[in-house]
C-alpha cells in the first residue's frame, strides 16, 4: 500500500507550542510568550483564546498573565498555588535588601528549571527574563545546591541518569571521586558554585557572572534552590557568600515556609529523565 503523505496543521502546532510555552513556565504573560516562541503576537492571541475557552489554560485578566487550566491540573482549586506564585514575593525581598538578582529554580528530569526571577529588579545587568531556561545539575549553582542536599536515594539515582546522558554538561558525572569531592564541599560551606564559564543558555554569553544557591527544603526533602548571583572579579567567592549568605537562607526558609502554610504544585520536581 502506498503512504499516503499527510499534511501537518501549522496553526495546531503553533498552538501547541503555546500550550507547552505555558505549562514549562507555569505562569506567563504575552509579551514572555512571544519572546519564547516567536510567534506573532496576532498568532498568539489566537491560540490563548481558543486554549482558554477549551479549559486547557486560565488567566487573571486585571495582569494578562496565563497559566495551565483544569485540563492541565491547574486552576483545580482556588487555594492551589505554584512555587512560582510563592516566590514572586520572596525574591522581591531579597533583591531588596541585597540589590543583587535571584532565580528560583525546581528539578526537571536531571535538569533544573528556573520558574521565578528578580533579575529583573537589580541594578546588576543580566538577562532579565530567564524563566523557562534549564541549568545542569553538575555546572550551575542551583543544580549543585539540589544535589547535595537530596536525598541520599535520590541523589544516587540521578548520578546514575547523568552518567547514562550523552549531554557534555553531564560528563562529570563518570568521574565519581570529583562528584563526591565537589558535592561534599558544597554540604560542608552550606552552598553550591557556579562553575566558572558556565552559561545555562546560549544568549547568556557576557560578562562573566558568578551565582551561589541553597536549598528550599520541607523535611529532607529539596523543593527548590535559590541564587544569587554577581559580576565576577567584584567579589571573590568566600567573601560574597559572608556578606549575603544570611539573607539568601532567610529567602529559602520563607519560601520553604511559605510551602508549608499554603497548598503548593510541586508537579516540577518529577524524578523521570526527559
């Protein structure tokens, strides 16, 4: 029998794209959507349209910001909140206080995930709008910090992913001895280093910026990690980390508190390799 070539639907794959957009960022505007998927902007409001009414995303409307809907296991129940949502505000306070930009980030597969920022509010110059982008586990601050602070069981499982990848920002992970060296400092100064030259996405690329992160925990287990970063050669790393490691674990403890008190979608933090 013949195959018969089918014709993909372009406006069904824009649309999609849209949707997938909205569920990795959890909480978006159409400017943010726009920037992400290069769409037009006519394009966009299309498919949110259509996503809306269809119950597959929700918005509040007073902010034009979209989010995943009941068919997407959001908006279920009004007391439902995101990290996302809790930390908006926690990151304002500590952008506040230290003037410097944070990220939150929640584990993906063997990736982090950043899904709220303050880059934003600093006066330090770095990519405003970094949400949706995915450091390693190996390379980033936030990785790092997720890493030694895991469980003991979880930890292991996601070495073993990482030693299986054929990504380059998981080769490290077969040199078991740097693994346990590297983690075992983290543990020990309380934080996790950016490597130096890493960047977590390819626009990134500029002033060299140097980050530490800590872990957001509830019992043992991590939810989240928090930064900070900084313009490197202005402070070298034990001296920053002095300076501002008190307020970045105040940030971790209000969100890891802010968990507690409210009922939060850790969906994120799926141990699956993706």
């Amino acid at each position: 029998m013949r195959e018969t070539k089918v014709k993909s639907v372009r406006a069904l794959e824009r649309g999609l794209l849209v949707l997938e957009t909205i569920k990795t960022l959890g909480s978006v505007n159409l400017a943010e959507l726009h920037n992400r998927t290069s769409l037009p902007r006519a394009t966009i409001l299309r498919s949110l349209r259509t996503l809306q009414e269809s119950g597959w995303i929700t918005s509040r409307g007073n902010e034009a910001e979209y989010r995943p809907g009941p068919k997407l296991g959001g908006a279920t129940a009004p007391s439902k909140v995101s990290i996302a949502d809790l930390s908006a505000p926690v990151l304002q306070k500590l952008t506040k206080a230290v003037n410097l930009p944070a990220d939150v980030a929640v584990r993906r597969g063997t990736r982090m995930l950043i899904i709220q920022s303050s880059r934003h509010l600093a006066s330090f110059p770095i990519n405003a709008r970094p949400e949706g982008r995915q450091p390693c586990l190996l390379r980033s601050a936030l990785g790092r910090a997720y890493l030694a602070f895991c469980p003991d069981d979880e930890r292991k499982q996601l070495i073993n992913l990482l030693e299986q990848s054929t990504d380059p920002d998981d080769r490290p992970a077969g040199v078991r001895k740097w693994v346990d060296r590297m983690l075992a400092e983290c543990r020990q100064q309380g934080y996790g280093i950016r490597e130096a030259d890493y960047w977590a996405g390819a626009e990134d690329f500029g002033a060299e910026v140097s980050a530490i992160a800590v872990p957001v925990k509830i019992d043992e287990r991590v939810i989240a990690c928090v930064n900070l970063m900084w313009a490197t050669g202005t402070k070298n790393v034990r001296d920053f980390a002095q300076e501002n490691l008190p307020a970045l674990r105040v940030a971790a403890d209000d969100l890891a508190l802010a968990c507690k008190q409210k009922p939060s979608s850790l969906s994120h933090t799926a141990l699956a390799s993706h």
